[in-house]
C-alpha cells in the first residue's frame, strides 16, 4: 500500500506548490495593478525607467560585440601572424679592406623556408625611391616596392584593375608593375584607364598591369604608401 500513498503524497504537493505559485502571482498583480491606481505618474515611470534600463544593457552588450568581432577581422586582415626579417644593415671592413653591408639577401629567405615549418607565403621586399614623372612636366616622389608574387598573399592586397604579377612574370624578369589606387586615380583618372600604360623609374619603362588597395586600413603603417 505503500507506493500509492507516495503517489497521492506526491500529486498533493505539487498541487499545493501550483497553488502557491498561482497565488503569488496573483498577488504581485493585484499590487501592480494597486500601485498604478495610487500613483498613475510614478508607475509610468517605473515602468519607463525598467524599460530604458533593459534596453540601454542590450545596447551596450551588442556594441560590445560589434566592436570585438570589427577589432577580430581588423586584425586579421592586417595579418596577426605575419613576421618581417630584415639584416642589420651595418656595415663590416674585411681584411683586405672591402665593406660588406649585413643585409638580408634571398639565400637567407630562403633558408628560412626550409627550416622554418608553417610559412604559407613569403616574399623580399627591397625599397627604394625614384621621381616618376606625372604628366605636364611634374614629377613626384615616389616609393618602390621590389618584390614576389607571392607579396599579394603575405599582405592580403585587394585588386582593383588587372592584375598581380604572377610566376611566370617573375621568371621572365618581365618588366611590370602594379600600383596603388590614389597612385592610378592621380596619373589616369581612375583604376582601370591606369592598365595598360607605361611608367618609366630609373630609365626603365614598366608596364602597369594592376592596381591595388590594402584590404584594411593600416594608416600609413605598414610599408605601402
């Protein structure tokens, strides 16, 4: 006779929690509804104040979440896991009285490939800066990049017209080039009048076959300017 006695001992008091549970609430509203007739003014209020609290606390998180996950891709389209490796530069008088410059060559890179497991993509880089003319007798400043197809991947640049010099151009030692976007647009008017044309740097004629932009904004921190 046990197990039934349980039952019904069982069944009564969730009976009696559903009772209290429904009595209590009947309370707070019969409260609320008191409370709006005493006061029509502060129970608007109340009311306002609990609803600009709730919703100034899902604006505030979801801005909190917007902002890391901008903040995640910023960096990852700048690149967390890109290193630059670059020599010294001082210079070094051997014995018979010649100076050697401790300077990073493609040897070096190249070892580092090999030795080094995970590199996805890797490029030299050798800068150096040249007066390129701009049309009407006007020339410019102007900083040159030296490097590999593979530059496109390592700084994850976005084109805009034409396109990256490839491997078999590197091969070829073709004489091409690719240019920045406010570079084009200031020579030819926009990105994709710029394909096609000649630039001369150093009395070498270059044939422009890209235009390009950095996926993110680094301002002006990185080496393309």
């Amino acid at each position: 006779m046990t197990p039934p006695l349980l039952h019904k001992a069982s069944t009564f008091e969730r009976t009696l929690a559903s009772a209290r549970s429904t009595m209590m609430f009947s309370e707070v509203v019969k409260l609320a509804v008191d409370s709006f007739r005493a006061s029509k003014v502060r129970f608007l209020l109340t009311m306002l104040g609990m609803v600009i609290g709730s919703a100034s606390i899902i604006l505030v998180v979801t801005l909190g979440l917007t902002g890391k996950q901008y903040a995640l891709n910023l960096i990852s389209s700048i690149g967390p896991n890109m290193i630059e490796m670059q020599g010294s530069g001082s210079s070094f008088v051997g014995a018979d009285g010649t100076s050697t410059t401790d300077s990073m060559t493609r040897e070096d890179m190249n070892a580092v490939v090999e030795q080094v497991p995970g590199i996805i993509a890797s490029s030299p880089m050798l800068e150096f800066h040249d007066r390129v003319s701009m049309g009407g007798g006007v020339t410019k400043d102007t900083m040159l990049l030296g490097v590999s197809p593979q530059y496109k991947a390592v700084r994850n640049l976005a084109i805009l017209a034409g396109r990256f010099f490839d491997d078999q151009d590197s091969a070829a030692h073709t004489k091409v080039a690719v240019i920045v976007a406010p570079f084009a647009i200031a020579l030819y008017g926009t990105p994709a009048e710029a394909i096609g044309h000649t630039i001369t740097i150093s009395g070498i004629p270059f044939v422009i076959i890209g235009v390009f932009k950095e996926s993110v904004e680094t301002f002006g921190q990185s080496e393309i300017s």
